[in-house]
C-alpha cells in the first residue's frame, strides 16, 4: 500500500572525524556554504532589477518583513493558528484511527465490511473533496480540521490494522495459555506489539496533514493561518510577507521532520531488510 | 484438505461482507439523499452522479480535463524522475556533489509544495507552467532522497566483486549500481507519483486554469455542482488508483521482482 511507504529523511552531510572542535567547524561550513551560493545568486538576480521588486524582492526585505511581522505579532498569531487546527486535525485523526484499525485488526468481520470501505475512500487525493466540505460545512475553521484529519486518518488505520494482524500468533497462544484474557491480552500482547506500527502510521499522517493544511487554508478562507498569509499577500503584491510565511512554515516542517519522522526510516528502510552495513 | 476447504469459504465469506459492506454504505447515502434533510444540490443521489458522469463522459469534457490533468502531472512526475534519480546517483556517488546538494535538500523538502502555490502564480502566471511546476517540486525529493538511499545501500561487496572481476566504472553503474538500487527508485517512483496526483489536484485548484479535474471540482463549487464534483473525485480516484496499482505493479514486476530483488508480498 502507498501508505506504508512515504519515507523522508533527513541527512546532513557526514564529516571526517578529525579533532572535535575543528570537524564541529567543518560540518557546519559544509552545510552554510550551500545556502550562501544559493543566497547569493538571489541577491544578484534580485538586485539587477531584471523583475520588478515588488515580484522578486531582496533578502534584506524579506527579512526586514519577517521581524516586522514577528514583532506586530501577526506571524506568530498565524502560525499558532495553523499549528492549532494541524494539531486538532490531526487528534482527531489518531483517534478515529487508531480506534478503527484496532477494531479492524482484531475482529474478522469488522475487517470484512470496513475495509472496502477505507480502501475505495483512500486512494483519493484529500484535497479532491475540499470544495465538496466547503459546501457542506462552510468555510473556516470546522471544514479545515475535519478535512485534515480525514485525509490523515487513512495512514493511521492502515497501519494500525497491519499492526494488530503482525503481531504473533504465538504470542496470543502463549498468553492465552498462561491464562490471559481478553482484556489483558490487549493490554499486555496486542498493544504493544503493534505500537510501532502505530506509531509509524501517526507519523504519515502528521507528515500529510501538515501537506494538505497549507493549501486547505488557501482554500476554505479562514481568517489566519500560514496558508492564508501566503495566499492573501498575493492580492496585494506582498512578495516579502509571502516568502516570510514560506520561511515559517519551511521551519514548521523541518522542525516537524527532525522530532517526528526522523526515525520513519528505521520502521521502513530497516525492517524490509534492505539496508545492509552501508551506512 | 479441511484446512484448505475452510480457507476457501473464510475468503468466499470476506467478498460477500465486501459486497455487503459496499452495498449498505451506497444505501445509507442514498437513504439519506432522498430523505430530504439536506437541500438535493449539496446532497445529490447516486443516479444522478452516475448520470452526470456518464453525460460528462459522452460529451468529452471529463475526458478533456483529464487529458489536461495528466499532461500536467506527466510532465512534472517526469521531470522529477529525470533531474531527482540523476542528482541522487551523483549525490550517493561524490561526496563533494552530497555535500553541496543535501543541506538544500534537507531544507527544502519539508515545505509542503502547496505553499508555493500563490509565489509560482506570481511567477509564472495562472496555468499550465505554475501547475507543472508544483508537481515537479512535490515529486522530485522523494525521488532524489529514494535513489540515493538505494545507491549507498548497494552491498560494498557486490561493487568490490565487479571491481576484481575487471568492470569498468561503466559496467559497474549499469550493471551492479543501478539494478541494485533500483527496488529504492521503484520506492521513490510510487511515492512521488502519489505526490504529484495530490499535488496537481491542489494545484488546479488554487492556480485556477480552464481545464483540469481539480479546476472542474473547485469550480463546480461556485455553481453547487455538487453531482460534478463527485464525479471528478471518482475519476480521480479511479486514476490514482490505475496507476498505482497497475502502471507501478506492472513496473514492478517487469524489473525488481524479474530480476529477483525483491519477493511479492504476500497476497
């Protein structure tokens, strides 16, 4: 299934280990030199005035605009905002399916009449049923939460599900047999030994609800949010407050990247096998 | 025998649950269509999304704003594998090239492609450019951080026997590095395709064009097409589906799965 793969990673490159200090002071040039060129090919283009400025600004301006925004408040005002209703989305999401994929896991016929179900709803894109939740929710806040922890749930539940049905047979048996319950079976033999699973499916659906929040924003007109600084800045030509809210969420994300998905690699890469020594 | 007899009727009984589960869940929105709680427009039964489906199929505007969805998708989806695998063999290879590319890449890549919706439009302009784009830059990491995984995960050993049995560092490429990286490329193939379906659909709809499935979709709104707009979400899903299943399955098989890298998983 699609969504038991959607590896991303997050490498920085690798230094010779020489004296500490001085390997510490390489890795970090390595990794500043590439946004410097990069940087700097901006600065050129954008001071030779072959755009007009207003459509490619400096980046003196746009971190001018960046701390302006900062200090008035009205960036953090959208970030928090957008990180609410990622994170409402989003719980909703691990409830719904967390619960549902236990339920699928664990009984034969809830699997039997739920998932064709999942299965004919998950391969649609999210964003396809946008307008579809604007209609019948109306725009803000309810149709953007509801709409993130749709698209989301379906990672949750799938790995949830395969979860439940990896755990060992034999596990269940020896427990059983040691007098368990069902109550405590669950507790002590089925959660845990699906936890990583599950864990890895809250994972992909954090990574795709965070993906689709920014252009539902745009989309559901709410009245703040990251996604609709961006999208209200083009009205006005707002080039700089546009890239400043790309800057925000480009932290947002690898900051979502570096504590959340770092280790998404070891639950794919590592248990299919494929990785030898290599690294 | 027994065993064999009960796994039969066991799978037999999952497709009728499968049928019924379909079955009562397309009743339960038809029950509610017709019951008249919410207005017939937002709410519209399955005869007539079926029927303005199969209108939109016969007077070949379905078909024309998929052509123009998957022009957009093609174009960026293979521009992606084109520059990313590429840029992930050199990346994987030198170490001069990773060190230079991998920061930006690290960077770069969690910022949802969405969000350079309203800066491409600026750019570039409302259309098919803008479109491609996005697609292009939702679908490149996944192929670029795919490819080079595979490339550093090719067994040391296979490369150090070519070596000693006298390949070039031709041969080597074509013939142990890329086979042997190839399982990751499929990986990356399928997850940026995956990347590039939602995105163009995203797309369509913010930098609106005059065609597209996700334009048809968000325009329909204006004019509570509802039946319109769930008409392109089957068509959309359907696509998603046909490639997923069946132009990388067969991907699959025709390489990796010949060539013995990798086992079907179980059915």
């Amino acid at each position: 299934m699609a969504y038991a793969a959607q590896g991303s990673m997050a490498l920085t490159a690798p230094a010779p280990a020489h004296d500490a200090a001085g390997s510490w002071l390489r890795t970090v040039g390595w990794n500043v030199f590439p946004f410097v060129v990069v940087g700097g090919i901006w600065e050129i283009v954008a001071h030779a005035g072959i755009f007009p400025p207003a459509l490619f600004p400096t980046l003196e301006r746009v971190a001018a605009t960046f701390v302006n925004l900062t200090i008035s408040g009205i960036l953090p005002r959208h970030a928090i905002e957008t990180l609410l209703r990622l994170l409402s989305g989003f719980a909703l999401a691990a409830v719904f399916g967390v619960g549902l994929g236990l339920i699928m896991g664990r009984s034969r016929a809830a699997e039997d009449y739920l998932l064709p179900i999942v299965s004919t709803l998950a391969p649609i894109p999210g964003l396809a049923y946008t307008p579809l939740f604007l209609l019948w929710f109306g725009p803000g806040d309810v149709t953007t939460v509801l709409l993130v922890g749709f698209v989301s749930c379906f990672a949750v539940i799938y790995n949830t599900w395969t979860g439940v049905k990896a755990v060992k047979e034999i596990w269940l048996r020896s427990a059983q047999s040691m007098g368990a319950d069902d109550r405590r079976l669950f507790r002590k033999v089925i959660l845990p030994g699906a936890l990583p699973y599950i864990f890895s499916g809250l994972r992909l659906g954090l990574a795709q609800a965070w993906r689709v929040l920014v252009a539902v924003e745009m989309l559901a007109a709410v009245n703040w949010g990251l996604g609709w600084l961006i999208f209200g800045a083009r009205k006005f030509l707002n080039t700089d407050a546009m890239l400043a809210g790309i800057v925000v969420i480009a932290i947002i994300g690898l900051a979502l990247e570096r504590l959340v998905f770092k280790r998404l690699e070891d639950y794919t890469v590592v248990r299919w096998g494929m990785m030898g020594s290599g690294t | 025998m027994i065993a064999a007899e009960f796994r039969a009727s066991a799978s037999l009984r999952s497709i009728r649950r499968a049928v019924i589960a379909l079955l009562a869940a397309g009743a339960a929105y038809e029950l509610v269509a017709r019951s008249g709680l919410f207005p017939p427009v937002l709410f519209p039964a399955i005869p007539a999304v079926l029927g303005t489906l199969s209108d939109m199929l016969a007077d070949g505007t379905m078909l024309a704003h998929t052509a123009s969805t998957l022009f957009r998708v093609l174009v960026g989806f293979g521009a992606a594998i084109l520059i990313g695998t590429p840029l992930g063999v050199l990346m994987a290879r030198f170490q001069p090239v990773e060190r230079f590319f991998m920061p930006l890449v690290t960077a770069l890549m969690p910022i949802p492609s969405f969000s350079l919706v309203p800066l491409f439009m600026l750019w570039f302009g409302i259309g098919d450019l803008t479109t491609i784009l996005i697609v292009f830059y939702a679908a490149t990491f996944p192929m670029i951080i795919n490819t080079w995984t595979g490339v550093r995960a090719v067994n040391p050993l296979w490369l150090r026997a070519a070596g000693a049995m006298g390949a070039d560092e031709k041969a080597l490429f074509r013939k142990v590095i890329i086979p042997g990286a190839f399982p990751f490329i499929i990986t990356g193939i399928r997850q940026a395709f995956l990347r590039a379906w939602i995105a163009v659909v995203g797309a369509e709809m913010i930098a609106a064009s005059d065609w597209g499935l996700g334009w048809v979709i968000f325009d329909a709104k204006e004019f509570l097409n509802t039946d319109v707009m769930m008409a392109s979400i089957v068509v959309i899903g359907f696509l998603g589906f046909v490639f997923e299943r069946l132009v990388f399955g067969a991907l699959e098989r025709a390489t990796v799965l010949r060539w013995g890298m990798m086992r079907q998983a179980r059915g």
